[in-house]
C-alpha cells in the first residue's frame, strides 16, 4: 500500500516510515571514493616507459570507487566508425587496448558525456561502451536513447553500491540524445545539460545594441524582452560589469534532478558529473549558475558533484558535508592521436599530402582548438598539466577527510611521451595545492598543507552544518 509522509511517495517499515525519496549517504564507515579529472587518452600507458606513474596509481588501491571523465572514444577505426564532420575540436580516439588498460589502472566508473563522445558517431560510441563493458568498467552518459544516456549506472563495493549520472554542457547539437514519440524512434548520443549564454554589458551599452537590433529588417521577428536584446542568435543582457552568465534548460535541469534522485534511491552512494567548459577554459572560476545547480543536486541526492572540462583546476566547496569539484583538472593529457580527420587539417591550415597527424595536434594544442564556445586559447600552458588526485573519505555517512595528491603530467618530456600523470615534485607540487587553496577560499573552504598533501578535515557534526544556503540560479 502506498502512503504520503510530509507530502513525499513513502513506504511502510516496521510500523514505521521510510521515505522513498530519501537523500541520505548509507555506506560503510571507510568508504571512499578517488576522483580525477579528463582522461585524454590515446594510447595504452600501463606497460610502458612512464616512471612514476606507477606511485599514482597505488592511490587507487583502497578506492572503493575510482572516477574519471573518459573523454575519447576507444575503437579500431580500420573497420569501425568514421569521423564526423561536427566533432567536439579534435577527433579524440584511443586503441581497443585501452579498455584493459583502465582497468589495470584501477578505474571502476566513468563518465562519458562530453564533447567528444560522438567524435567517431554512433558506431565509436557503441564501440567504446563495447569495450568498457567488457573489462566491467560502469560508465553512464551516453546510450541508445536519453533515458539510457542520462539514467544511473552502478557499481557494487563491498561498502555500499555507487551510482553514477553523467551529464554535459558543452556538446555538438547533433550528438544530443532524444527519446521515442509516437512513430519515431529514440536517437543515440548524450545526456546534455543546455545553456543559455548571455553576454553581460553595462546597461547603456545594451540600449545601443537595442538600437541596432531594431534598425534590422528581420527585429519584428525577435520576440521583445525587456531584460536581453537577441541579435543574430546571441543573447546580451545588461550587469554591473562585462561578462558571460548562463542559464540552464529548465527541462533539461528536472530530467537530471529526477535521475539524481532515482540513482540515489536505488543506491547508497551517488555521484553527479557534469563536463562543462563554460565560461571557457580561460578561467580558473566556475560558470555563475553552476553552484546553486550543484547544491540543488546534492539536495536530491548526489554525494559528490565531479566537474571536468576547462582542463584546469578550480576550487573545492564542502555543502553539507558532500565535496563538490568545480573542476579536476586533466589526468591525462596524451596531445598526440592518430588517426586524424581530414576536416582538422583544413581547420588548422594543413595538408594531409604533406603534413602528418602529429602536426595536426601539435598545431591544435599551440593555438587551442576550437568549440562552440570559439578558440580557447593555447593549450600549452603549465595548468593544463597540473591537476590533482582527489580521495574522498566517509566516516558516520559524512565526508570526514579530503586528501589532494597535486601531480603533473610531464609537460617538459617530448610529445609522444608528455600527458602522462606523476606525482609533482615537491615545491611544483606545493604551488599546485596553493593554487587551489586561493581558488577554493571563495567557497568557505580551508585546505592545508601536510607533507606535499592537501588535506580538508570534517567532523562529522560539523559537517553537516557546513554549506547550508540554498540558493538558486535563474531557470532553476
């Protein structure tokens, strides 16, 4: 029999009430959960030449989880998919051995929503989900439909089983996923997260653009709107200083919530995964809707919000007593891949008679690629090689210890051999974690430095009255 309880779906135990819906954090005291970054990889690195790669890996080892972002697609493109001509700025492909290869590293759960998944097209993401499932990898964010891209994924530990939702926000329109209506059949591809991008400007300088706007042939066609002007597909409203501000699909934002909610209703442990680039990789701060969207997840449910993306760090906030990552930084970062599209060597002004696939990504990794955010900017700077290990630890159900191992991927080694992660040496390892200290202040968090480690320590009771705001974002 059904019952309500406080207005929630409830059912009946003991005599009695346990909400269906409920968010509570039911593991196993020890448990925890190891988080990195992007995994751009394309070629196997367990069985070669990579000396200390082996000390990071050992981090795994007591990892009730280990989490990353798989941001390539692992086929044998001899036989199997091609490459698309909307692709997420470079064709990321990896070796059919990379499937063995992550687990030997330890991974046991990715994310695969972001703006490569569909890189080689259908056939490379089924080829990719293939060759996970096959080494009993659980990976969540892309499938046949939206409701199997964007549903829960779980893992069972001897402390608890793990759900996983992923999501992104920055994508190729055509790679978003859809369900079936009617006679028409569900499209594979991604769960995706949509934005709205605004673009900020002091609010004398948006009745100019007005202006213009309504000097056009076709302004009878943009609906008005007092608070933005809408000119050629780009959307400006007015703020106290020049910038960008995003608002989220507010569909898009209750499917997601929903499975946050249903992930964590049939599991202990839930993480939510967001890869988003916004504002642009140019930044070392998180896009404006994206705290008040992370909280609103923790509050249906998620134990820990994961972001990648930017390809650098940002700061740490611990909402009641739940770690959110603004960004984890790269784990890998391998700039060589191989094969390469022909429509990259157009973008990057080569010829494929005459220039190889190495001086394609080369090329793209001096200038930055482009996505739908536009150029980046170079790639080749220090922080997109330095980025952390994050090991979240659980005692009572709330995080009690965070441990931060700062690393670099050999940035100086030559480019068939950079990208690969060891940990930092001592004093660029202390930059490093100063660097997130600064980035995660703003967020009320304290990070010390012990031993080349960064720590955050939580009492239990304290950490449940940490992070109590609630605030939203427009459209949430």
């Amino acid at each position: 029999m059904d019952y309500q309880k406080d207005g929630h779906p409830a059912i009946q135990r003991d005599g009695g009430f346990d909400t269906v819906g409920s968010i509570e954090t039911n593991v196993a005291d020890g448990f925890t959960m190891a988080a990195v970054g992007d995994l751009l990889l394309a070629r196997p690195v367990t069985k070669g030449q990579y000396p200390g790669l082996a000390d990071v890996l050992k981090i795994f080892h007591d990892a009730d989880v280990t989490f990353g972002n798989l941001e390539t697609n692992i086929l044998d493109a001899r036989s199997q998919g091609c490459p698309q001509a909307e692709y997420g700025g470079a064709y990321c492909i990896s070796a059919p051995e990379l499937g063995p290869d992550l687990k030997a590293m330890g991974f046991n759960m990715v994310s695969r929503a972001n703006n490569h998944t569909l890189d080689w097209g259908v056939e490379g993401m089924r080829e990719t989900s293939r060759a996970l499932e096959e080494n009993g990898i659980i990976h969540a964010g892309a499938g046949e439909n939206l409701a199997q891209a964007g549903g829960a994924r779980y893992w069972e530990t001897p402390r608890g089983r793990v759900a996983l939702v992923s999501f992104t926000t920055t994508f190729e329109p055509m790679s978003r996923a859809c369900d079936p209506v009617g006679e028409a059949p569900g499209r594979p591809g991604l769960n995706a997260l949509r934005l709205m991008k605004n673009i900020v400007v002091p609010a004398d300088m948006l009745d100019n653009l007005r202006l213009v706007r309504d000097a056009l042939p076709d302004s009878t066609l943009v609906p008005s709107d007092p608070t933005r002007v809408v000119m050629a597909g780009v959307s400006f409203k007015a703020g106290n200083e020049g910038g960008y501000s995003f608002e989220p699909n507010t569909r898009d934002v209750a499917s997601i919530q929903r499975n946050v909610r249903q992930g964590k209703q049939f599991s202990d442990f839930c993480i939510a995964t967001n890869h988003g680039h916004e504002p642009g990789g140019w930044s070392q701060e998180p896009p404006d809707y994206e705290q008040a969207f992370a909280r609103k997840l923790i509050n249906a449910g998620a134990d820990a919000y994961v972001v990648h993306g930017p390809h650098v760090l940002r700061g740490i906030e611990i909402y009641k007593g739940r770690p959110i990552f603004y960004s984890l930084g790269n784990f890998f970062c391998q700039d060589l891949r191989t094969p390469v599209g022909a429509d990259m060597f157009e973008v990057y002004g080569k010829d494929p008679r005459v220039d190889t696939d190495a001086e394609v990504t080369v090329d793209e990794v001096a200038k930055g690629y482009p996505t739908p955010e536009g150029f980046v900017g170079p790639q080749s700077d220090a922080v997109y090689y330095e980025s952390v290990v994050a090991v979240s630890r659980f005692e009572q159900n709330q995080l009690a210890e965070l441990r931060l191992y700062p690393i670099e991927l050999r940035r100086s080694s030559r480019f068939a051999n950079r990208g690969v992660p060891r940990l930092a040496p001592a004093q660029q390892g202390k930059a490093i974690l100063e660097r997130l200290q600064k980035l995660s202040e703003p967020f009320g968090t304290q990070i010390d430095i012990e031993n080349g480690v960064g720590l955050i320590r939580l009492q239990p009771s304290a950490a449940r009255a940490v992070g109590s705001d609630t605030r939203t974002a427009p459209g949430l």
